[in-house]
C-alpha cells in the first residue's frame, strides 16, 4: 500500500496508509473547501503552507496498524466426541440453528459445513489499530463484518468422532478521509470454543431413536 503522495515524509510508526484517491469530482467538507479557498487567495507561500498542513492531517487520520494477535494452532480449535459420526453431524447442526449461523455450503460424505454470520466483536478477534488525530484506537467490526465458521466432522473410529472449526473474520476499516478497506482478521480463539463447548453439550443429548420391540 502506497504512502500518501503530498511531497510529505511518512510520519515515523505509521506502517500503512490509504494514498489519496485523485478525482477531479471529489466532494470536501465545508471546512476543508474552505480552506482551499482561502490557500488559492493567499501569496504562494501561505498557500503552500495550507497546503502542507492538510496533507499533515490527512497523514495522521490515514494510519493502520495490523492485528498483533498471533494465529491459533489448529489443535487448539478441535475437540474429540464420544459419539459416533452420525449424532455428532446433528449436534453440529443443533449449534449451527441455535446460534442463528447461516449455512453457505455442506458436504455430509466428507464431514464439511461452511457457516457465516455477520456478527462478531473484538473479543473474537483482533481488526488492528487506526491511527487518527485523537490517537490510537481498536478496529470496531460494524454490520458489514463478516465471521466465516468452516466446521469439520471426521469419524474416530466407530464411537468416536472429532470436531474442528477454521474461523475467519473479515471487516471493513473505516479511515477519515478515505474509502473504506477490507482487513482480515486475527481470531482470538474464543469464538471457536464457545461454539466447541456448545457442541460438546449437544453431543451429550442427542441419541439414535429406540425402537421397542413389537410385543409377541
């Protein structure tokens, strides 16, 4: 990602920026209309200096930080059922309903369902930091985010089974005085074990219908 193209130096601990797009119909605000008005009455010198201090701010407001949040080991988002594979494809489902996850994809022969949601926090995962004039703040997913639940059924075995979850986040960044950008975010870990427990509690209920033998 390029730096802005003002003629200004980076500013030192601003990894990314967003380059200003160049549009001739681009709308400003009153006060920065303002001032390039005032910069196109003024000597050259003055002008220039307007200038400078607009492409300043918009140097400050354009900061991103990447997700400090290290990627999980997928051991740590899988769990093993004392249940065969059939009733743990049902407690899947049963997590998938109650959480209100809609089902994008699923393949029952090789033990996949792709969920997706458009709601997480930043509990879930880490969206970075942005960087404007006020300082340093956290990333906010808003409406737009989107959560990806990749689960994955496998048989352990003729009673057993496990269960896995790939979780990606994803959420527009919203920086001053630039369009909005997607940003992949760093999962925490707590979202896939919230879900594995839940599974782990489904699991424990479902059984195979009986079938009481026909009185003789």
């Amino acid at each position: 990602m390029s730096g802005p193209q003002s003629g200004i130096a980076p500013r030192q601990g601003c990894p990314l920026k967003w380059a200003p797009k160049r549009s001739s119909g681009r709308r400003y605000s009153p006060g920065w209309s303002g001032m390039l008005a005032r910069a196109t009455t003024m000597s050259a010198d003055d002008g220039k200096r307007i200038a400078m201090a607009i492409a300043m701010i918009a140097t400050i407001a354009g900061c991103f930080y990447p997700p400090t949040q290290k990627p999980l080991p997928r051991t740590r988002s899988a769990i093993v059922l004392d249940q065969p594979y059939d009733l743990a494809w049902d407690a899947v489902h049963h997590v998938i309903r109650k959480n209100a996850l809609r089902i994008n994809a699923e393949d029952p022969n090789h033990g996949i369902i792709e969920t997706e949601t458009n709601h997480f926090s930043l509990k879930d995962a880490d969206c970075g930091q942005l960087k404007g004039i006020i300082g340093k703040y956290a990333a906010e997913p808003d409406q737009a985010a989107t959560a990806v639940y990749n689960f994955e059924v496998r048989p352990k075995g003729r009673e057993a089974s496990t269960v896995s979850i790939q979780a990606t986040f994803s959420a527009p960044l919203y920086v001053p005085l630039h369009p909005p950008r997607d940003v992949e975010c760093i999962s925490r870990g707590k979202a896939e074990a919230r879900l594995l427990e839940q599974v782990t509690a489904e699991a424990a209920t479902v059984h195979r219908p009986a079938f009481a033998k026909p009185a003789s």
